[in-house]
C-alpha cells in the first residue's frame, strides 16, 4: 500500500466539503455584480451544487458496476475543477448557474466513494480511525477554503473561484495514488440486510444540520453586505 494512499483518499472527502460553501464570502459580491437579478437567484448560486449531488450519487453507485472507482473519481474531480474556476467567466447568473449546478453533478459523483473507498482499502481499527480522519480533515478543508476564497475576495467577485484549483491536486493525487479497481458484481438472489431504524434517525438529524448550516452560509455574506 502507497504510502499516498491516505491522503488520497482523505483529500477526495475535502473537495466535497469545499463544493458549495467555498465561494461563500463572495455571495455578497456577485449579488452587486448581479444586482439586476432576485436575491434568491444570488443564494442559488451557493445552494446549486447540494441540489444536483442526490440525484448523481445515485448515479455514481450504478456507475461503479460498470467502471472503476478510480475513473469515477477522476471523472467527478475534472469536472469539479473545469466547472469550479470555469464559473468565474460567466457574464450571466443563467451561466454561472450552469456552472454551479454541473459542479454538483462532479460532486455527486465523487462523494459516496470518499467513504466506501476507505471500506475497500482498510479494515478494522484503521478504517474507523480513517472515517474520523475523513470528517476532520474535511471540515478543516472547507474552513481554509472559505479563509482563501475571502481573502480573494478582496481582487473582485470572480477570483474567489480559482480555489477550485486545488482540485487539481487532488486530481493528480487520484492519477499516481488510487489504485484501480474493477467494476462491482452484483450477487444475483442474495437477500439485502434491513436497515435499522436509527439509520434513519441519525440520516434526518443530519440533514438538520445541513439545512442550517446552508441557511446560515447564503445569508451571512449578504446581510453583511446590506450592513455596511
């Protein structure tokens, strides 16, 4: 096992977390940049990518029955980054809503093998340590993103979005680290275990959490802005 192989992995988790909330303190700028349009069209260009991620998660999980793991991610991960620094040319809310919500559908793409690809490369103790390697380090990620993107914020309202070159990086880290893998087989005739209850539970506390955690990010940056 590559030495690599780690924080390959956990840098995959990163560029989940840095999806939506990374262009955060921005929003104020692009709503004066983008003045002729409705507030909630401004607090779109946050939230798209979170709309697009359900729907191509599912699709990532048939994908894997037919390509790798790897080549989904490199998929995902070129997208993420083409669309992210891609977004910064748009001369309309329309295309850089685009943008956004094609940044979602990388995401989608990559986020459910940021976790089954530490149950494929680990087992035991080390896997569960890796799961809290991948929640803390993501967290960590997006809060030096959301620093960056601020600080770039400063140069105008476009140049916050070349954070999402660092996912180049983690592009290359995925080419030279990931080893591949092939498809999945799906067992024909083999019952599915249930899941428990409070599977569901921990699922819609933890959709709670993110709705507030959206909520506050789309408004912080423009009611900042209307206080000054």
């Amino acid at each position: 096992m590559s030495k690599w192989l780690k924080p390959t992995i956990i840098s995959i988790a990163m560029a989940t977390v840095m999806a939506g909330a990374a262009i955060s303190p921005a929003l104020g700028l692009i709503a004066e940049q983008f003045s002729h349009v409705d507030e909630v069209w401004i607090k779109l260009v946050l939230t798209a990518p979170s709309l697009m991620v359900i729907p191509f998660s599912f699709i990532s999980s048939y994908l894997t029955r037919k390509i790798s793991k790897r080549m989904i991610v490199l998929i995902g991960v070129a997208i993420y980054v083409v669309t992210g620094v891609g977004a910064q040319f748009s001369q309309s809310i329309e295309v850089l809503l685009a943008f956004r919500f094609i940044l979602g559908a990388g995401v989608g793409l990559v986020m459910p093998l940021s976790f089954t690809l530490i149950s494929d490369h680990f087992e035991g103790e080390e896997r569960a340590t890796m799961m809290g390697y991948n929640t803390a380090f993501s967290n960590v990620g997006g809060i030096v993103t959301m620093l960056l993107a601020g600080y770039l914020a400063g140069f105008g309202w476009s140049v916050p979005f070349n954070v999402y070159w660092i996912g180049l990086i983690i592009f290359i880290l995925v080419y030279f680290y990931l080893p591949s893998n092939k498809p999945i087989e799906v067992e024909q005739g083999v019952e599915k275990p249930k899941i428990p209850m409070s599977v569901y539970g921990y699922a819609l506390a933890s959709c709670g959490i993110m709705i507030a955690y959206i909520a506050i990010a789309s408004n912080m940056a423009l009611f900042l802005s209307q206080s000054d």
